[in-house]
C-alpha cells in the first residue's frame, strides 16, 4: 500500500456518482489513507440518482473514515497538512468557476484552498455540462495554474449535449499517480 495521503472531494453531478464510486474503491486499494470529502449539496440533496444518506455511508464504508462536509472540519488541512494530494471528483463547472475565481465558500473549494496553501497537487475530474460555453474560460484558467492536474476529459455526448465535458473517471488513478510526480497526462480526449 501506498502511504501518501489522499483527500477525495465528491461535488454534485450525481449522475457521475456511481463511476466516481468506481474510481474511488481503486484508489482505496492503492493507497492507505484516502481521507472522503464532500460538498454540501452531495451532503445533503437527494435525487433520482439516489440519497445523500446512502452516499455517505458508501463514502464512509469504502475508505474507513468520517467523512468531512463543512468548512470548519476541513479548513486544519492546510495548517496541517493532512493530505499529499487531493481529487475534486465530479469536479462540477459551479465548483471550478469558484476554484477559478478564488471563492471559498464550500467544504469542496474550503478544501482545495487549504492544500493548495502547501503547494501540493489538485486533481480535477471534470463533469460540466457547459464546460465548452461558459464554464471554458474557468477551466481554461485552471489548467494554465501551478499544482492543478486534469484527469483526461473529453465530450460525453456531443450530439445531446455539445457543451458538455466530462473526465475519464477510470483514469483518476493514473492521474493521482502523475500528479504526485509533477506530471500532467494529456488532459484533452478526442
């Protein structure tokens, strides 16, 4: 087993979910310490897609701990320095925008800002349904800045939803492992 520490951050989408699970359980197979983090609206918003309830039990069963869902109980990542890496996944184009912008008002972005403070890396996995209209210059921004990583992405329906993108979430694993070395995979999927 792997000793880095890792943060996963689960945001709305809730259609990912379940391929986001997928992920999730091989990174918990690979790595010792996968600490579970989620916004508040995966908290707390049910949908067809299934109960929050039912999410955070799944979260908590897989990687063995509480799982963190508000600003004060992830803000001592930073000052701490809980974690070596950190996946945002499904990292939503509400959730990038406020990367992008600075905002931290989310357990998610709350996260994110306390790694960053350590300088060490930020995976994101994309899933924006406008992420080729409005959401472009958000993502655009974060793949231009330091310690940001993208899972592949590419669009998952061009003919229904042509502005929309999403990553690869099978390859998280393999994103996580280059971003420890300072490595970006080739974030564009054709």
């Amino acid at each position: 087993m792997r000793k880095e520490r890792v943060g996963f951050a689960v945001c709305g989408s809730f259609c990912t979910h379940q391929q986001v699970l997928k992920a999730l359980e091989a990174l918990v197979e690979e790595y010792e310490t996968v600490i579970p983090i989620v916004s508040e609206n995966a908290a707390f918003t049910d949908t067809r897609f299934g109960t929050s309830d039912a999410l955070m039990e799944r979260l908590e069963e897989l990687t063995g701990h509480e799982v963190l869902c508000d600003i004060p109980s992830v803000e001592p990542i930073g000052p701490k320095g809980l974690l070596d890496i950190l996946v945002v996944s499904p990292a939503t184009g509400n959730t990038v925008a406020k990367l992008a912008a600075g905002i931290t008002d989310t357990a998610v972005t709350m996260a994110v800002k306390a790694h960053l403070r350590n300088g060490r890396p930020v995976v994101i996995a994309l899933a924006s349904n406008d992420g080729l209209a409005a959401g472009a210059r958000n993502i655009g921004e974060l793949l231009v800045r330091r310690n940001y990583y993208f899972v592949p992405f590419g669009q998952d329906n061009p003919e229904g939803k042509p502005s929309s993108l999403v990553a690869d979430f099978s390859r998280i694993p393999e994103t996580v492992d280059a971003a420890l070395r300072g490595e970006q995979l080739q974030p564009v999927l054709l």
